[in-house]
C-alpha cells in the first residue's frame, strides 16, 4: 500500500512511517518544508510538499493513495478550525473508494474520569483545549456514508523512544533536580508506548473496519505522582518531586493544565478483538528505568 501520513516527521508519525516500512509499505509523509521533504527521503519514504492548512494540495496528495493516516496533532488556538477543514479535505477525497482514513484523536476527549475505567462507549466530558476535537471524529465515522472506511482511534499519553510527556519529566530532572507535577499527582494517566501505537496505526490502515473508533492504551493507568517519583528515581533524585497547583500552572500553561491535572483511566480490548493487536513494549514504569530515557 501507498499510505499518506500527516505529521511524518512528528513523535508518533515518524514511528508509523518506520512501521509501514517494515510492513512493506510505502509511506508518503506531507511535508511542509524542503528540509523535511529531504528528511523523509533519508529514511526511505516519499514525500509530497504540502500541509493541513492546504485543502487542495492535501485533496491531491490523498486521492493518489491507498489510504490515509493522520497522525498530525494540534492544540493550538485554531487547531480546530484547521483540523476539521483538513479532514473534510482527505473525506472528500477518499469519498466512494473503500479506502481507509484513520484519525488521532486522544482520551483526554473523555475528560475527568474521576476514578472509573472509561471505554469507546463512556459518554464524554471533553475539556475546553480539546472540545473541538469530538466532532471532527464524528466526521470521521460518518465518512463510511461516502465510501470512506473512516477509523478513529484515542490514544493515550504516548510514551517511549525519549520522546512524550515522560521526556519533558526527565528534562526537569536534569535541568532543575526535581520533576514538576501539575495537581496532586493522584490523578492516572493512561498510556501506550509510540511502537505499539504504530503498530495499531498498521494494523487499522491496511484492515480498516467502516465507522469503528477505538482505545489505544496498554497496561493498567497509573497515577502522575509515581510516574513523576520513577523518573525522580532513576536520574538519582529519589522523593524530589514538586507539586504545582492547577491554578499556578494555569496561568502559565493556559488550558493544557487542566488537562495534565485530569484523571483519565481509559482501557479496552476492542483493537485485539478486531485486529488481534496485543502490547509488546514494556509498561511505563519499566521503561523508565530501563528504556530510552536513560541513553
């Protein structure tokens, strides 16, 4: 398959692209530069000059493939805008193929889960820096009307390869001596690491199930604070761990506070039902002792 992937050269984009590779697969990364059409090309893809906010040229780049994954991600002050109008740009041209669009979207959109396991069927409560986000999925699954095998799939904090939130805990660590919390740290992320999430992307593209959205967390949630205190831990920093309130990191961080402070238990065994995916990497807390972080 020749398969289209926005955010190619992004934390989880990247990954997908390396995984359709290994697949035998031929990723085309959307490129917004020259320099990172060339990156593209350095690892084996191809690239094709383009961005979101290029309705026609992204219209072009996707009617010329078997299928589409948009791993690009913003939570900027209009991502929304930008995001719907890039979605309805590859619906319209995938429209009456068959073909598979598979969407990024995250867990965050189920919003303060106060403690309960929340699954694709939990009603959500999404908060206010991704409140767009829920009917640009809708989007997505209502696209199986137009012959688009339309996939959603929900992420959680992603994890692995020094990259995601746990890099920028490492980063405290190594910069100031201690990890910085936003909250009390008893709230749980749940998680998934980069490579079992691209090979979820994999396994959607290349056998897309129509108007199917999906929980793409591995392992049991864990709460903030003995994420923060593992990573405290293995830089030689045991117990320094810094609570900030929400209000304070607020202030700094605008609406993405409110999101990190959130308690977000997410789990599910649909993507194994539907495509007999099953998490390979080793938990959050194992790779933080023992995986990329520490190089």
């Amino acid at each position: 398959m020749k398969v289209l992937v926005t955010g190619a050269t992004g934390y989880i984009g990247s990954v997908v692209c390396e995984f359709l590779q290994k697949a035998g697969h031929q990723a085309v990364g959307l490129a917004r530069s020259e320099q990172t059409a060339q990156l593209l090309e350095s690892r084996g893809h191809q690239a094709v000059r383009g961005s979101l906010s290029d309705s026609a040229g992204l219209w072009a780049a996707a009617a010329t493939a078997d299928g589409v994954i948009h791993a690009a991600m913003d939570v900027g002050p209009s991502a929304g805008t930008t995001d719907r109008a890039a979605v309805a740009a590859l619906v319209e041209a995938l429209a009456g193929t068959g073909r598979a669009l598979i969407y990024t979207s995250g867990v965050w959109v189920m919003g303060n889960t106060k403690g309960q396991l929340k699954g694709e069927v939990s009603a959500l409560a999404a908060p206010p820096l991704v409140a767009w986000r829920p009917a640009v999925e809708e989007l997505v699954l209502d696209a199986r009307e137009r012959g688009v095998k339309g996939v959603v799939l929900r992420p959680g904090m992603v994890f692995g390869r020094n990259g995601g939130a746990v890099a920028g805990f490492f980063q405290d660590a190594r910069t100031l001596g201690l990890v910085r919390v936003v909250g009390n740290g008893e709230n749980h992320w749940s998680t998934i690491h980069v490579d079992d999430l691209a090979d979820l992307y994999v396994r959607a593209v290349t056998n897309p199930p129509a108007g199917e959205l999906f929980i793409a967390c591995g392992g049991m949630p864990q709460p903030v604070g003995k994420i923060a205190r593992a990573v405290a831990k293995a830089c030689g920093l045991d117990g320094k761990v810094e609570m900030i309130p929400v209000d304070a990191a607020r202030a700094q961080m605008g609406p993405l506070a409110d999101c990190l402070a959130m308690d977000c238990k997410a789990g599910s065994t649909k993507a194994a039902r539907y495509f007999g995916w099953t998490v390979r990497k080793p938990s959050i807390i194992d790779e933080i002792f023992s995986g990329s972080y520490l190089s």
